[in-house]
C-alpha cells in the first residue's frame, strides 16, 4: 500500500496543478526525462544544472501550450485586449497581453571591485530562453526618419520588429495569458549586386545600427537622458504593439480581417501607459487612425482618449521626459506634427477656459519653450488619456495638488489612485515556503487568491503555536541566507543577530546615506563603550547605481569603506556586520527578504511614489522602520501606525522646509553624534590612503542636499533604538510581525487589478474556469457565453 501524502505534499501537488495542471509527480518526471534526452540530447552523466533547469523549463512550458492556445481562442470570442501586471491578470481570467522589448541585454551585472560599483554585460540570452516562442509570421515594419508631405510619411527607414512570447499562467484556472517581447531585425532588402566588398560591409553594419534598438536596456531610470536610441527604443514598441492590437481587433479567431469600423475599438481595447515610457502610442494611434484608417481628427481624437490611461511612477523632476522638438522633428517628423495639432486643440480650450491667462498656458502646454524646445511626456499622457492614476494614496495626492494641479484642477474626475500590489503567488508561496505553510496550517489555503483571508491571523496573534511556528520559519529562513552569505560573500554572520535589510536602487532619495550614518553611530557607540549591551545586529544594503550617477557610486563606495572597517575591528566582533549585497536582482531578493526582520523604508516623506519591495517584505514576516511615504503610509493605515517603527518628517513637514528653507549646518552643530560621524567621514578615518575621497558627498550632505538627510537623522537614531529595544523579547516582536503580516492583504496585486480593470479598463475579473485543452468545444462556448452574461 502507498504511503499516504503528507499536507505539506499533498499542497506541492496543488501547486503544480494549480501552475501547469499536472496531475502527478510521475508524469512531470516522464516529460522531464524525454526532454533531456531527446530535446538538449544530454544524459545524466554529461547534464548540468542548467540543462536540468531547461529540461524542465521545456516540460512545464508542454503543459501550458494547450490552455496558452485554448486561453487564445476563448480571446478571440471576447474580443478584449489590455496590458499591466500580468500574473494577477492571468489569475483574474482578464484577456490581457503584456508588451515590452526583448533586450539582448539586461540593465547590467553590478560587480564589487575594491568598493567600487563596476559593470558587466547581463548577457541573459546567451544559453537561450526556454520559456519563450518566436512568432516571425507576425513580424512587422516600423519607420522611422523621413519627411511629411502633405500630411504622408514618406522616405522613411524601416525596421522590422520580430515578436517573442512567452506564456503567463493564471493560478488553478487554466489561463495562460502572453507576454509579447518586440526584437529589432534589419530589413533584407538590399540588392547585392549593386554592392562591391567595401559596400557589402558597409551594409551588413548598418543592419547592426537597426538591431541596437533593442540590443541593450537604459538603466538610469530616474534620470532622463534624451537619447536618440531610447526615443527610437520607446517608438519602437509602441508602434508594433499598436500594430499587433489593431490586427487583432480586425480579424476573427480564424484569421479572416471582420471589422473595418472603430467606433468599438475603446469598447475592446484598454492600453494602460505604464509611465511615460510608451507615451509616443498617443500620437501613434492617432496617425494610424487619421492617416491610414482616414477618420476625421475629433473621431480618432474621441477614440485615442478612451483607449488610454495613464500610470504616472515618479513626482522627481529630473526623471519626467522631455524630448527636445530637433530630435522628434528629424526621427518621427509626422509624430511631431500631430504632437502640434494636439496641444494647440489642448490650449485653444485652455485659453477659452482662462482667457489672457498666458502663465496658465505656459505651465500647461505640452511644448515647453524655455531654452530648447521640448516635448513634455507626462502632458502629453495627461491630454491623451481618459484617466490618470498615482501609485499610493500619497503619491496620487501629491500629483493632483501639486505636480499636475492645474490639470487635476480642469478635470478632477480624471485623475485617480491605484495602490500599487504584489503577487502573492511569487512573493510568498515560492520565495518562503515555510511561512506559507504556516499560515496555510491556520487559516487554509484560499488566501493565495484572496489576501485579505489573511485579516484571520489577527484572531490568533496571541496563539503560543503560531508564534512559535512564525518565529522558526524566519530562524531557518536567517541561517539559509547565513550559509549563503558565509558561500558568496565569505562573510561569516550571526543567524541570532537582528537582519536588518536596505535593498533597492541606490538613489539620494532613498536615503541610503542616511543607514549609513547610523551604522557609523552604532559603530562608535560599540567602540566608545564596548561592554556595554548591544543588541547584535547584521545591516545588508544592496542596490545597483545607475552607471551615469556619480553620486549613486559614491554612497555604495562609502558604505563598502564602512563595511571593510567595521567588519575587521576586533572590538566589535560579531556585535555588528556590515553587507553590501552584490548584484541584488530578483533572484537575489527571493533569498533576503525572507530572512528579514527589519525592513528600511527611509526615504524623504513625499519622494516615493510607492515602493513594492516594502508589501514584500511585511507579506514575509519583517517589521518596518520607515517614513510616511508612499505606500508605507497606508501599511502604517493597516496594521496600526503602533505596529511600525514610523520616524521623520511627513510631507507637510517637508513643504514647509522648503518655504523657510533647510540649513544643514545647524544639525551638524546641534548634534554631537552626527558632528563625530561626518568629521569622520571628512577626515578620512573610512579612507585612510585617500581622506579626501569622500569630498562630494560630505559637501553634498553639508551644502547641498535636497532630501534632507540630517533632518531626520535624530529621530532615526532614537527610532532605531526602539527597534533594538523591541527586538530582545522575541514572543513580542513576533505577535508584531503577524500583525503585520493580516495586514498585508490591501497589497495584493489582485486587488490593484481589480480597481484598475473595474474603474479604468470598465471590464470585470471573472472566477470562471476556461475548459482544459480535452474538454469538447462545447465548454469554452458555454463558458465565453457565460462571462458576456456578467
């Protein structure tokens, strides 16, 4: 007789059906197996890990094909298409479709070398992607260059994008919804018998030009470089999908083009802008519309405005794109033209609405005319769009009373909030087994598709078993990650020492320096008094600079200096570590946040628009120390402002330092502890073979700072106190943590997916289950009738 599977097995099993519907454990082996041999002809003798991973890759992606195509065909019978976050779409049975660019090239491998932040090729298509599906018969032409005559774009230069999908599986409900990444192919066209040797080469380089589009991604996301090849990059994208989109609404399941009208076209389609990014899809569609399609400017006008919606990620100044008009003008002329037609329609209405209220139309326009004329994105994505969304409640706030206040002000029922959320699916079920298993054991199994189940937990806070559990899963959590560290970093840690983690892009606003500060206060303290207690405490920071930002590099550079003296004092001993984590990625964060109890969340109030990575870690069981911004206020909403450790200024602090103006001399002369702290950074003590190299940022800090890090650096010291204080009697430093953890349901993407298709798309998730690949016909009908009901 089988010996029966335990909970913990019968829950693995569940979680493959729930992925790829495979039913045993036996059959995965046989696909596995058959795949090794016959598809990467390897055997176990000769197999490497990573053919073991393609082997499988290749035997999940088999399970998926048959709901992939059968999820198409029930598609076609719905007629919808949408793109945004696509694990909860797929799991909400929403018909939606992702699109981006397949990079050759990733943002870049961070290596540490001798403290300095040094980049590396991410070459992550070198062994191949398993997961994807090239489609060259929907390859398709973009141009770019040329010149308008009489309203036609002409003499252009064409590029050809090559589509790469990839299938996104819903959780136990047999979607399989796609992912569509656009490559840029050179053209072959050019007759070789017109070219002698020298020409021939000359012509192979310039289809290398063409494929650069999509060769290498940007990295200096929160800084705007107007570079022609991210313009043609952005261009790129939007113009194939748009393409894509608009093929798909003509034709019927069975390939034949049905419809020559739009007047449904915003009834089926919803294209969200994720940012500005794809902001160039406004005037895309409206020469598609106008010049191909021949509808009258207000008609594709109506259309364009209800097709769109607009995600705005950032409040920062120097990350909001302006193209320069002399660069739109020589790349995309006709675009630039429309762009014209759009704003003076925009200002024309304006100027009725405000009359002689010209500092009114200068802050509004889309071309701003100080200096080099310039295309303004996030206007442009505004004007265009029906509805305009934040990322957080204080984000959203923050773009309608004051970033784009004379909009909001014009059109108040436009602009909206949409929380940001994570996928419970990745960021608890696969990254931390144990503590899902836990809560699973509590308050079953339903909470992975509903995470507001989770407000369950709050009944049993004071349960000696789930306190105990709770705690253990981060205990083992801590030692796998010391054992990875002791691996990678040769670094050896104390697993009983308190985790206290920063990962994220290193920017000024996310007040890594200001960590750093308080590590160098620690530091003293241990020195000054070494007898004294002292809660041991591990600070890992990890975050990749963006490769053009000096002074990015130059806090991972001191926080590196930091970590090299710190950790090599004997008089600190295990007391206090120091980790600056290489490469953080994704992979990489599936293994730290797990391992965390305290998650920092420090950046100036007002400068975050949300944050994900601060759900991820309170969803795993870490408490925060933060400030009031972006989504963290509405965790500190959710759990009790008492169940986080909240410190500094909030906005309207802030606001009001900005008006009578922030001195940071007068911090560094109040605050003796400070004053020791920059006087070493100054002189040296952190660099002694070079004392100066630190000269920008301690001039930074000291003259220069925008985000205000001494203002807060008391209050953070006296908060991380609290946190020490706390973190010695574990039984309630845990009943903290899971009341974090029932709190975390609101940050469910599925719930920011919802709001987003409800209030923005105008369409409704649906439970309904689309029939397995072996089910008749007949069911997928029944069930496309169904959700038309609904």
């Amino acid at each position: 007789m089988a010996t029966p599977l335990t909970d913990q097995e019968k829950r693995k099993q569940i979680s493959i059906r729930g992925i790829v519907g495979v039913e045993n454990v036996a059959e995965l082996k046989k696909g596995f197996n058959r795949h090794l041999h016959f598809t990467l002809v390897k055997d176990r003798n000769i197999a490497t890990p990573r053919d073991y991973y393609f082997a499988l890759a290749h035997t999940v992606r088999d399970h998926l094909v048959g709901r992939w195509i059968r999820t198409q065909q029930f598609y076609y019978e719905l007629c919808m298409c949408m793109s945004c976050f696509l694990d909860s779409m797929a799991t909400l049975g929403l018909a939606a479709y992702g699109y981006g660019i397949r990079y050759e090239y990733g943002i870049f491998n961070q290596k540490i070398r001798d403290g300095w932040q040094v980049e590396e090729a991410d070459d992550w298509l070198r062994h191949g992607n398993p997961w994807e599906k090239a489609r060259p018969e929907y390859m398709l032409p973009v141009h770019f260059y040329g010149r308008v005559e009489d309203s036609k774009w002409v003499d252009t230069q064409v590029v050809l994008a090559m589509p790469y999908d990839t299938p996104i599986p819903g959780y136990m409900n047999n979607t399989v919804n796609t992912m569509r990444l656009w490559s840029a192919r050179a053209p072959n066209d050019f007759n070789l018998r017109d070219f002698n040797v020298g020409d021939y080469i000359e012509a192979v380089l310039d289809r290398n030009l063409a494929e650069n589009i999509s060769r290498v991604l940007y990295p200096n996301d929160n800084f705007f470089e107007g570079k022609e090849l991210r313009l043609k990059q952005e261009y790129f994208v939007v113009a194939a999908t748009l393409q894509d989109i608009i093929r798909r609404f003509k034709t019927t399941k069975k390939g034949t083009p049905v419809r020559t009208s739009f007047e449904t076209f915003p009834d089926k389609v919803a294209i969200q802008l994720n940012d500005t990014h794809p902001a160039m899809a406004i005037p895309e569609l409206m020469r598609i519309l106008v010049d191909i399609e021949k509808l009258d400017w207000d008609t594709a006008w109506d259309l364009t405005k209800r097709t769109f919606a607009y995600t705005n990620h950032t409040v920062l100044p120097e990350a909001l794109e302006r193209w320069p008009v002399e660069l739109l003008e020589k790349l995309l002329p006709r675009h630039l033209q429309i762009i014209y037609h759009i704003n003076q329609v925009h200002l024309d209405r304006i100027a009725a609405l405000f009359p002689k209220d010209m500092e009114r139309l200068r802050k509004m326009s889309l071309i701003e005319e100080d200096g080099c004329k310039r295309v303004n994105m996030a206007h442009l994505c505004i004007v265009g769009s029906h509805a305009v969304n934040g990322v957080a409640e204080i984000h959203s706030n923050i773009i309608k009373t004051d970033v784009f206040r004379n909009f909001s002000e014009i059109e108040p029922e436009k602009f909206q909030n949409k929380t940001n959320g994570i996928t419970p699916r990745r960021w608890l079920l696969l990254c931390n087994p144990g503590l899902a298993e836990v809560i699973a054991e509590v308050i079953g199994e339903d909470y992975v598709k509903d995470l507001s189940q989770l407000e369950k937990l709050r009944d049993f806070v004071d349960d000696a078993v789930l306190i105990r559990d709770v705690s253990r899963v981060k205990q083992d959590n801590k030692v796998k990650f010391a054992q990875y560290l002791e691996k990678e970093y040769r670094v050896k840690i104390n697993p009983s020492s308190m985790f206290d983690v920063h990962v994220k892009r290193i920017h000024e606003y996310k007040r890594q320096l200001l960590n750093c500060l308080h590590i160098i206060t620690m530091y003293n303290r241990i020195r000054m008094n070494p007898a004294a207690p002292f809660v041991p405490r591990t600070v890992i920071i990890g975050g990749k600079a963006a490769p053009g930002y000096h002074m990015a590099k130059m806090i991972i550079r001191l926080i590196t200096a930091v970590a090299e003296v710190v950790n090599n004092d004997p008089a600190v001993g295990s007391k206090l570590k120091v980790i600056f984590l290489e490469n953080y990625r994704v992979s990489l964060a599936e293994k730290v946040i797990p391992a965390t109890d305290l998650s920092e969340q420090i950046s100036t109030a007002g400068t975050e628009a949300s944050g994900t990575g601060n759900m991820k870690f309170m969803l795993n069981g870490a408490l925060t120390i933060g400030t009031m911004d972006g989504a963290t206020v509405e965790m500190a909403e959710e759990a009790g402002e008492e169940n986080l450790f909240i410190f500094g200024m909030r906005v309207e602090d802030v606001a009001e330092m900005d008006k009578t103006g922030y001195d940071a001399m007068l911090y560094y002369k109040r605050i003796p502890e400070l004053k020791h702290v920059m006087d070493q950074i100054t002189s040296g003590y952190f660099s002694p073979k070079n004392p100066d190299l630190f000269k920008d940022l301690t001039d930074m800090l000291l003259k220069f700072d925008r985000f205000k890090v001494f203002a807060d650096f008391e209050d953070y010291v006296k908060c991380q106190e609290k946190v020490s204080q706390l973190y010695q009697n574990p039984v309630e430093w845990t009943k903290m943590v899971i009341r974090n953890i029932a709190a975390t349901g609101k940050f469910s993407s599925d719930r920011t997916i919802t709001q987003y298709a409800t209030e923005v798309w105008g369409v409704e998730p649906t439970d309904l289950k689309i029939p397995p690949p072996n089910e008749p016909r007949e069911a997928i009908e029944e069930t496309a009738r169904a959700l038309k009901k609904m």
